[in-house]
C-alpha cells in the first residue's frame, strides 16, 4: 500500500503558511465581493489564499488536479486530485469572527487519503492520514462517548440559497433541537467536523454543500473513530449534498430523526 506521509507533511506546512496569509488580513479586510447571493462572500484574502496554495501545489506536483473554490483549473490525467478551500467562514472572516479555516484535501483514486483543516485564529491544525488517525495539533483526538441524542449537542449549517428545502430544512432543525442539549451554527463546515472528531459535538449533519467543505474534515471525522454519512446511511456523496457526521454511538437514532422528514426533497 502507498505511503502518503510525504503529501501529509506537505499539507500541513502549505496550511500553516496560507494560515499566515489569513491572519495578514483577518481584521483588515478591503475588498468584499458578492457571488451566488448577498451573503454568499469572497474577499481579497481568499483569493490570495487560494493562489498561494494552488501555486505551491503546482510547483511540487506538476501533474496533480486541483479542484478550488475561487478558481476554474485545467483538467489533467492524474491519480491525484487536491480539493481545497483557501477559507472556510468567509463570512466569519469579514465579521472578525475567529472561526475559520484553511481545508486541504488529497484523493488518490477518489479516494480521500489526506486532510488538513487549520484555523489560524486559534493556531489548531488538524489533520489525517487514511487509516492513520486523527490529530489536533499532532495529539491523537476522538469522538466524545455520549450515547443518547438527549445527551448530545449539534451543530449544522444552512445553504445560501433560501428555497423550498431551505425552508423545510427548518422543521429538521427544530426536530434536533428539540431532542438534544442544543444545536449550534458555526459557520465553517469543516471545523463543524472536525470539532465531531475530537468530541466537541456529538452530531454535525448539513446539505447542499460543496466538495471542498468536507473533504478534510470528513476525512479527519472518519479517522478519529466517528461515522460519517449520507442522510439515508448510504456513503456520503463526495459532491457534499448531503452529510451526516456522528460519535458513532448515536449515529442510528439520528438517521431515525431524520427519516421522520421527507429526505426526497434534499436528494
């Protein structure tokens, strides 16, 4: 079996450094950009981000694919693909809110072998190697140990598009809530599971998200011992449309929950 330690290693330094480039603006943001709505944002900080990371990835594997947020890239013929977002909580970030994140993700064979979520704010890197654990600043994390929803805190997010299913997404919210110690909006996906996978919260579940929001941070959640998939318990799509991320313990009685909602209109 391939050893990806080296593509870890590299991961986990590229981050750091583009962490630098957050923290540069983080406070001092002047340029805001509108994309998909009016709370759907991009600054000066992810695009630079996002370059540097894209440049460096390109400078030590030439033939790797990248898949970017901010960015449209050619197509190449490679076993490796990177998945990255150059700052998960952009919004966060415009509010000098310190919950955001660099997320880095590596598939070989589409399969997700690396991930690296670093939120410079905090100086927390997480990161995982397939079948090699989860770390939080290189200390071994884990799922906490709660087994009952009642015990449990959650956190999830909402889409930017505010249609039917955002509406009705609403009526899931209330049904979580109501059954657990609270539910809480972060704002960061990938932090969201990272924070399942060293036991912050029991429960993460969102939809219509994109593959860079969960590529590392599912990839982590996973090798921490948590469980993570789609609402139906199938395999999570690697789109991000769906996805579901537990402490393994309670994982039945949440898909149970979300069986109560007519899951056709998210699939």
């Amino acid at each position: 079996m391939q050893d990806f330690s080296e593509y870890l290693d590299f991961s986990k330094d590229l981050a750091v450094n583009a962490g630098k480039i957050l923290s540069k603006y983080f406070g001092n943001i002047n340029s805001i950009k509108q994309k998909s709505t009016r709370i759907d944002l991009v600054t000066n900080a992810d695009i630079e981000c996002e370059n540097f990371i894209v440049k460096s990835i390109q400078n030590k594997y030439p033939d790797h694919i990248i898949i970017a947020e901010e960015s449209t890239l050619p197509e190449k013929n490679s076993d490796f693909k990177w998945i990255i977002d150059p700052l998960d909580g952009t919004t966060n970030f415009v509010h000098n809110l310190p919950i955001f994140a660099v997320s880095i993700g590596l598939q070989y064979k589409s399969k997700t072998v690396i991930g690296v979520v670093y939120n410079p704010a905090a100086n927390k890197l997480f990161s995982a190697k397939l079948n090699g654990g989860a770390f939080l600043n290189d200390k071994k994390i884990k799922p906490s140990s709660s087994s009952t929803l009642s015990d449990s805190l959650i956190v999830t997010g909402f889409p930017y598009l505010q249609d039917k299913r955002w509406d009705l997404s609403f009526d899931i919210f209330k049904d979580f809530y109501s059954h657990s110690q609270g539910v809480r909006r972060l704002g960061a996906a990938a932090l969201d599971l990272c924070f399942v996978a060293m036991g912050r919260f029991e429960i993460f579940y969102e939809f219509n998200l994109k593959p860079w929001d969960i590529c590392a941070g599912a990839l982590i959640a996973e090798e921490s011992g948590a469980k993570v998939t789609d609402w139906d318990g199938s395999n999570y799509p690697d789109s991000g449309q769906r996805i579901l991320a537990t402490n393994g313990h309670i994982h039945d009685e949440a898909l149970s929950l979300l069986s109560n909602h007519d899951l056709n209109i998210y699939f």
